[in-house]
C-alpha cells in the first residue's frame, strides 16, 4: 500500500508544474458556457471511441466461417420457372 502511495504522491508532483502552467490555448477556456463543455466533452468521447473501435479491431481476428457461404448475391437459388 506504501508503494502504491509513493508512486501516486511521485505522480502528482511530476505533473504539478504542467497543472500550474499557462495555457497555450488560443481562446480563454474560462469563458466556456455549458454548451461549448458540452460539445467539447462529445467530440473528446467520439474521438476516443472510434480510436478504441480501431484498436479492437486492429487486434482482434474475425474467425473464418466454416460451412457453405449462403449469402443469396453470391450463391442465387435456383430459378423455379425453369
């Protein structure tokens, strides 16, 4: 538990200085309405769920079918007026 506490406290005085810093926003991030947090906030969880859909897809195998392929386009039945 010690460990985890050390690594924790060693953490947020890494990034401490990065928190206090200025920001190099072009526009003042104080100012923002609801709105904008809102449309912000769902661009930033679209963009990171198309970026976890192609991860799992990258990593993931879609196994090969077994058995005949019985998609009609490619295997037509048969024409019964025939």
């Amino acid at each position: 538990m010690n460990k985890i506490l050390a690594i924790v406290l060693t953490i947020i005085a890494l990034i401490a200085p990065a928190l206090a810093a200025p920001s190099f926003l072009p526009f003042d991030v104080t100012s923002f309405g609801t709105r904008e947090w809102l449309l912000y906030g769902s661009v930033a969880l679209l963009v990171i769920g198309i970026v976890a859909k192609i991860v799992r897809d990258h990593t993931e195998r879609a196994a090969t079918p077994q058995g005949p392929d019985l998609r009609w386009w490619k295997n037509p039945p048969p024409n019964p007026q025939s």
